[in-house]
C-alpha cells in the first residue's frame, strides 16, 4: 500500500492550482524553444517533452555544430542548461520566481551559452495572454506538488512504454505536450484520414492519418481534477457502446465525440493501478480498432 501511494500520489488541483499556472508556463517557454529549433518531424513530435531519471527534458536540440539540453531537475528543483561543448548554466526554481524571472533567466543563460531563438513569447491557450518577459503575476512553485506531478507522470510513462511495445503500428514516443501539459501516446492506423480542410495547420498535422490517442493531464478549467483520456480520429459510430475496462471507466462527450475516460483518483483506489491503467488503455484501443476496421491481429505484437 505504501509503495502504491507514493508512486501514485494525490494530485488534487484545488491545492496546487497557482503553481500549475505557473510550471505550465515554465514549460511552455521550454517547449516554445524547441519548437524554434527543431527540424521538424511529422505529427508535431519535435516539439514535445519527455520525462526522465530527475524530472523533465527536451533532449538533444540542435544548434548549429553542436546541441543543448534543457532540463527541469524536480528532485533538487532546478533549471539546468547543458551543451556538448562542456557549457552548462543552472538556476533554482523556488516560490515567487516569477515566469518574467524564469524567462529572462533562461534567454541570458542560453545565450551566455551561444544559443539565440525566436520565438512567440507568451503564453498558449491558458488563462491570460501575458507576455512572459511581463508576467510577474504567476510566480507560485510548491516544491511537493511539482514533485508529486512529475512522479506521477514517471508511473504513468512506464505503463504508456509497456504498453506502446505491444503494437506493430506506427506509435509515437510517450513524450509531454507542453501545450496542455499532458503526457501521451498514439497509435496510427497507416490510413489517411478524413480531409481537414478549414482546420488549423496544427490540426491538419496533427490528424493528417488515423490515430487512437492515449494520454494522462493535470486537470484543467473544465476537468477539475487529473484524469486519463483516449480517443479514436476519426470517431467511429457505435465506439461508446464497447465496453471499458476498469469498471470506473466510462465514455463522455467531448466535442460531440466519444472520449474513453477514467479519473486518477479512481485509478489510485484499485489495488494495482499499473495493471488497471494496461487494462483501460487496452480496452480503448480494442474499441477504437474494431470499430474503425483495423488489423488487430496483425498488429498484434505476440511474445518472443
């Protein structure tokens, strides 16, 4: 019981609300810079963000003849700036430093370092629009809840690893989209999908094939609390009459869509939430696949 808790803690967003306000615009400014300098990879890819052994990175990004590594160190609650020429750069992250502190932090470490990016430097579809250079109205950082959110995300990366390997279909990498801060992965069909014509760009790369898309958040201005997602693009008719596994899963409207859901305070109260979560992710995809005509069998990856 103990080992279960504190791999899969409470995340009530009522208690951290301030300092998730203003981690996602830490993580957004990261995020923002990868994107500028990223060769680009299909399915919007290059830009996202992954977890690892002490908190959260980007990876190599490239940088002329040499690349940097961004990386939130949530054990020792720190910004850390390495490079391949033996450059690094490091500041903590504490409460009241504000997202003008950090941005203004990061861009003189960066370029002490040699690094010069461009990018759109506020905020993307979060509760206000202010510039980051400006914003010293969101400076909240409780070291416990940061931590917490990111072992929570570790967990959960594990079983979207495990799970992912079980397929043959073009899946993504589990990585972090810094947008809405939520950890994902998705699976392809290899089918185009339906022509997306008066979409946003993001959008139209983003669903230019099939996909049955997985993933974990915080909890937002709708969802008031963590919870995990899947979704299958196109919709199929008839998804929401598959069944879900565990019985606390349930679809829900979102859009006008079916959307597989199980809230993560649900999850925590099974007795093995690693497998509960293998089960919910498996019965989503085994409803989205049949419903859409893809190969199950044949995508099937069986044991060695």
């Amino acid at each position: 019981m103990r080992d279960k808790m504190d791999n899969f803690p409470e995340l009530p967003l009522s208690a951290w609300k301030p300092t998730k306000e203003t981690f996602h615009r830490y993580l957004q400014i990261v995020g923002k810079i990868r994107l500028a300098l990223m060769p680009r990879k299909n399915h919007w890819w290059y830009i996202t963000l992954y977890t690892n052994s002490s908190g959260l990175t980007t990876r190599s990004i490239p940088y002329g003849n040499f690349v940097f590594e961004i990386q939130f160190d949530l054990i020792h609650h720190r910004l850390c700036l390495h490079s391949s020429k033996g450059d690094s750069q490091n500041f903590e992250l504490y409460d009241g430093l504000s997202v003008a502190d950090f941005y203004q932090k990061i861009c003189a470490g960066l370029n002490t370092m040699g690094v010069f990016f461009d990018i759109i430097a506020k905020p993307y579809d979060l509760s206000d629009d202010i510039p980051f250079a400006e914003c010293t109205l969101h400076k909240s950082y409780d070291r416990e809840y940061v931590f917490r959110f990111w072992k929570i995300l570790l967990q959960v990366d594990l079983v979207f690893k495990e799970f992912s390997g079980r397929s043959y279909s073009k899946t993504c990498p589990v990585h972090i989209y810094w947008h809405h801060m939520d950890l994902a992965v998705t699976r392809f069909s290899g089918k185009k999908g339906p022509e997306m014509t008066d979409a946003k760009a993001a959008d139209r790369d983003a669903y230019s094939h099939e996909v049955i898309s997985f993933g974990f958040w915080a909890g937002d201005k709708d969802v008031r609390f963590p919870a995990f997602y899947a979704y299958t693009y196109p919709s199929p008719d008839g998804l929401d009459n598959e069944p879900l596994m565990p019985e606390s899963a349930e679809w829900i409207d979102s859009n006008g869509s079916p959307m597989a859901f199980l809230s993560y305070d649900a999850l925590r109260e099974l007795p093995n939430p690693k497998a509960a979560l293998l089960e919910f992710l498996e019965s989503a995809y085994q409803a989205g696949a049949k419903r859409t005509g893809w190969d199950i069998d044949e995508l099937t990856v069986k044991p060695l």
